[in-house]
C-alpha cells in the first residue's frame, strides 16, 4: 500500500510540473508581446473591475497626476541589487482617484532616509511611465503584511490603500520604469546622487523555468517506485511455496 501511495503522489507531483510549466510558458509568450507595445494611457486599460492578470499584467502604460509623497510606504524587495525596500507612492489621478506607484528600489541602508516625511519631496505633478502589476495580498511566504507596524512583505495596494486612507484606488499598481532603462529621478526628487534611489525600471520579466526538469525527476520517481514493485511481486512469485 506504502508504494501505491508513493507512485500516486509521484505522478500527480509531475502531473502538477507539467501544469505549472504551460502556465510559465503562457506568462512568458504575454510578457514577452507585451513588453514590445508602445505605452498606452491609462484610462484607455478600461473599468478597473476588469482589470486582470492573464489580460493587462505587464502592460506598458502612461498617465499623469499628483504624487502623494508624504503617504509614501516601503514594502521588502529581494533584487539583483540585493535586499532592500520598493518606494511605493500614491499618485492621484485628475478624477481624485489614486494609484500607487512603485518608484523604484532603494538599498537597505537607506530606509530612515524614506520613511521620514521631511526627506521626501513635495507633492508634484508627474507623468508616470511604466508596467501595469497585480495587487500582492497577504505578504510574502511565510511573513504576513503588519499595516500597524508599517510592515510591508508585498505591494498589497488594497491594504495599503485603507491604511492611507485612500478612496476610490486602483486595485493594481504601476513599476515605474521600463525595464533597462536608466535611473532617473521623477520631478520634484531630491537625491545626492542617482545612486540615492529609488532606482526605477527594475521589474522582472525574465521567469525560471524549470518546470520540464521537475516533471521529469517526479516522474521518474514514479517509475522507480513501480519497478521496485515489480521486482518485489517478482521475487514473491518465484519463492517456493
């Protein structure tokens, strides 16, 4: 019973890889056609209600409007850079709608310098080019999101949109920049130098694909465990009675 069960959850973990890497190479195909597209305005992306991930994650877009700087937030960021923090700043759109912007990233050295308002620059008008994002609820694995303590392991912008008291929010936010381009500072930033942050254009869109090994490991798994059977059934078989 102990092998059936083994080869059974076996197959159904390789059956999950094949799974997950159709899924990877449907994200990737998007990301990669989308990556190409000129901007398009934000209000032409259509009623944030349907706003989805498989329709519009990813999607070069531009607009305009008024940073909320002093209700800026940080939330953790693991880069090629190293550990750090996402700038994440409200911008209200001409309607009196918000949404949140990810500015860019900053080191972890430098979090005192962007959780003071009195660093922060002045409320400024901004046009805004970049990546349209998901909402990450809940946190990162293993660590949930504490509003309270302004303790931010995801961009979740619905809860950081009630924490700043923002209404009507978009339910996804923007990574300013696009990828590769160079780091510079919106208007209105003040920095030292560019390598102040935050460093924009950092979103990535290249995905781990590994899923094919992964199936392959599973189910060879699978086979071994059956031919560990046959071989027991085999002996029993040939025993003399």
């Amino acid at each position: 019973m102990a092998g059936v069960a083994l080869f059974i959850g076996f197959v159904a973990l390789g059956t999950w890889q094949v799974q997950r890497r159709a899924w990877k190479l449907a994200l990737i195909e998007r990301v990669e056609q989308r990556l190409h597209l000129a901007p398009v305005p934000l209000a032409d992306v259509g009623p944030w209600t349907a706003v989805n991930a498989a329709r519009h994650e990813y999607l070069p877009v531009r607009t305009n409007g008024r940073l909320i700087t002093d209700k800026t937030l940080l939330a953790q960021a693991a880069t090629e850079l190293g550990a750090g923090f996402w700038v994440m700043t409200p911008l209200r759109l001409p309607d009196g709608s918000h949404v949140w912007i990810n500015r860019g990233f900053v080191a972890a050295s430098a979090r005192k310098d962007w959780v003071t308002p009195q660093t922060s620059a002045a409320n400024v008008d901004v046009t805004i080019t970049g990546l349209l994002r998901m909402s990450e609820p809940e946190g990162g694995f293993l660590r949930h999101n504490d509003a309270q303590a302004q303790r931010w392991h995801s961009r979740d912008v619905q809860a950081m949109s009630e924490t700043q008291g923002l209404a009507p929010a978009a339910p996804f936010f923007i990574d300013a920049g696009l990828p590769g381009q160079h780091s510079t500072p919106l208007a209105g930033e003040v920095r030292a130098s560019a390598a102040d942050g935050p460093r924009p254009g950092m979103t990535v869109v290249r995905f781990h694909n590994s899923h094919a090994v992964y199936a392959l490991t599973w189910y060879g798994l699978a086979l071994m465990v059956a031919g560990a059977a046959w071989v027991v059934v085999r002996s029993e078989r040939r025993r003399p009675g």
